[in-house]
C-alpha cells in the first residue's frame, strides 16, 4: 500500500502543473499612497511560442527599446482621449549597463499645460525565471528614478494552461514621487496607467496568437 502510494506522488510530481486560465480581466488597489494593479489575458498559443515572445522583449527593453513601440509598447502613447492624456512620458533614450544589468531611460514628462518635467532618470532592472515548460517570470525592478516615481516594480507571468492555451498576467505596483502623489488621483491613474498596462499585454498577445 505505501509502496502504491508513494508510486502516485511519484507519478504526479513529474505531471506538468497547468494554471488555471480564468478570463481576461484588469482592477487596481490603492493602500497607503501606492497602487497595485493586475491585469490577465488567455492567449490561444503553446508555452514555447509565448515565451520565445517574452524572451523578445527582454532583449528589446536591455538592447533596442524603441523595438517595443512597434508592437509591445504600440498605440499606447498620446490619445484622442483628453482624460488619458494627465501625463504622458517622452522616451528620450536608454541605456543599459552590461554589468549591472540595469536600463537607464532618460525622459520628459509632460502634464499638458501645466509643465514638462525634462530629463527624467529612470533606473530599471529586468530578470527572469522560467522552467522553460510551464511557466516564467519575468521582473521589472526600478532603482531609482529622480522624480515621477518613488518605487516601483511589476512582474509579468507566462503560464501553461493547457497544450493550446496560455495566461499572461502582470502585477505592478508604483510609488509616485512627491508631486505625482498629489497630482495622480485614482481617477487620473485607472484613466492615464491601468489601462496602458492592460494594452501592452493585449499587444503582447495579438503577437503571440
């Protein structure tokens, strides 16, 4: 009887542990001056064609970040919409530190009509974790910015549902610095944040599909 049983966990340890999919789906907290947000979606692909894709934009955001604006980053940029528009971020140029690992992006950011805070400093660092077969992890970890952000950090998942389909979520969490905490209400970021975070994935899986 041990033996049989012991034969099953055997057995069920070396099965592949699949995610359970769900539906596409976006929401954001906010607890003591920092927003959390989530956002999902199911992609009609296997694990291999997802994370080949993630692996993509790893090397695009550490080597060639202007890449992403052309399918990760697409259409996420100024809208007709006036009230996704409190602020927006100008990419000027980044950089990354082979020996560090850590991406420099300088940009301005702009709140219409009222200033352009120029040469932004943003310090990230980009890892990831992946069994190759089921599911990744990749971590998005900034260091230090001299102005729009305080903390910040996301990580964006790539998981085996099934042989046919896969999740890919991100959890983000940001800080603002001290005049963005006054000026990004819940109302500005669900309109100008949330929904450019819920984009990108949705870009990221018009790529994969």
């Amino acid at each position: 009887m041990k033996k049989s049983v012991l034969s099953l966990v055997f057995i069920l340890a070396l099965c592949p542990v699949f995610a359970d999919c769900g539906g596409d789906s976006t929401w954001t907290k906010y607890f003591d001056g920092t927003f959390f947000t989530t956002t999902k979606t199911v992609v009609v692909s296997d694990f291999a064609t997802a994370h080949k894709v993630e692996n993509n934009f790893i090397n695009q955001f550490n080597n060639d970040f202007t890449q992403l604006f052309l399918w990760a980053f697409k259409d996420i940029g100024e809208s007709n919409d006036k009230d996704k528009n409190a602020f927006l971020v100008e990419i000027k140029s980044t950089k990354l530190d082979k020996m560090s690992g850590v991406t420099t992006i300088t940009a301005d950011v702009i709140v219409p009509g009222i200033k352009r805070f120029k040469d932004v400093i943003i310090k990230a660092k980009i890892v990831e974790t992946s069994d190759k077969q089921t599911f990744s992890n990749v971590f998005i970890d900034v260091h230090y910015s001299n102005m729009l952000l305080k903390k910040a950090y996301g990580t964006v998942f790539v998981e085996k549902c099934s042989d046919s389909e896969v999740k890919i979520s991100a959890t983000v969490s940001v800080r603002f610095g001290w005049f963005f905490n006054i000026f990004v209400t819940k109302k500005v970021y669900k309109d100008v944040v949330e929904w450019r975070l819920a984009k990108i994935l949705q870009n990221i899986k018009m790529v994969i599909q």
